[in-house]
C-alpha cells in the first residue's frame, strides 16, 4: 500500500510547515504540495497527485479544505479516486472512505466546510461594503496627485526638460504630459 499525501494553501504569504510535519509522520511514498486557492479546480500539484496515485493506494490529506472548497468538487475528487481504486483518508477529521460511514461522515464535513467558506465570503463582502461606505478607497493609490501636478508644472516653468521631469517625479513621459496638459511633441524635450 503507497500513501499519497497531498499539501495546500491558499498564498504565497502562508506556510505548508504544519502539513508537511503531520503528513510525514505517516511517512509517505510522495508528497505533493501547492500554493494555489482551493476554489481553483485547476491545481497542477492535485491533478499531478491524483495521476500518480494506483489502484491499492490511499491518498491522504489533513483537512478536508485543503483537498477542496466546494461539496460538489470535493465529491468529483473522492470519485476519481475510487474509480482508480484509490482510497482517501483525512488526518484532522479522522475521515476513512472505505466505510459507509466514513463515506458519510466526508459528506458531512464537505457540506461543514462549503458553508464556512460561503460565510467568510458573505463577511468579506460585507467588510468591503462598511468600508467603501466609510469612504475607504481600494486598489493602489494615484501617484498623479494635484500636488504632483503642481510639481510638474513649477518644474516645467523652471525650463526643466520633460525627461528631467520624469526622473524627478518618477512619472511617465505620458503622466508628465497630462500634467502639462499639452498632447505631447510641443514640448522641447
């Protein structure tokens, strides 16, 4: 019997260190590991898992959101695995489903687990909405403020060359020509 073992997280910013330590202590054949969104069905790593995996073999997780985010894709997943003749263990839960129970015990636990993610997203919304109506601007901030505009311009007036300019204000050509509001070429550069 080969154990596959299989490690996620979500970003680059999070740590697959706990995973690793509780996968390795059943000392698997293979490990396979990946930064990628459990959302995303696409996971080169899980796909690469599943194809190693044989028929005999039991493939591994320690959580059941590590494996997926949704019921349905978590589902798709464990039958893969069985058409394979692959049986799938989760550590954390103490999930087995070569039982009827441990098949319904995964169901469960699926459902637990979609509907924690649909909370996290609905409070998610909701802190984005409190925000923006609290006049929280997101994404990245102007670097072509009025007082940059002002720079440009008192530079411009001083007989400072565009590129100059650029350099000075690590604005663009075309920024620095906005700001000038001029449609470019009329300016010795």
């Amino acid at each position: 019997m080969t154990i596959v073992a299989y490690a996620r997280v979500s970003s680059t910013g999070q740590s697959l260190d706990v995973q690793l330590e509780k996968l390795a202590a059943l000392k698997p054949t293979k490990i396979f590991q990946e930064k990628k969104s459990g959302v995303d069905r696409q996971r080169e790593e899980l796909k690469k898992a599943i194809d190693y995996c044989r028929e005999g073999d039991v493939f591994v997780v320690t959580k059941i959101d590590r494996l997926a985010r949704s019921t349905r894709d978590l589902l798709n997943i464990i039958e893969e695995l069985a058409a394979k003749g692959v049986e799938f263990k989760v550590m954390d839960q103490s999930v087995d489903t070569t039982s009827s129970t441990g098949k319904l015990t995964l169901q469960i636990l699926a459902s637990v687990a979609e509907f924690e993610n649909s909370i996290r997203k609905e409070r998610q919304a909701d802190g984005i909405k409190k925000a923006q109506a609290d006049g929280k601007q997101f994404g990245r901030h102007p670097k072509m403020t009025q007082e940059t505009i002002a720079t440009i311009r008192e530079l411009k007036a001083a007989s400072m060359s565009v590129k100059d300019i650029m350099a000075k204000t690590g604005m663009s050509k075309a920024s620095v020509y906005r700001a000038l509001d001029l449609s470019g070429g009329t300016i010795a550069e």
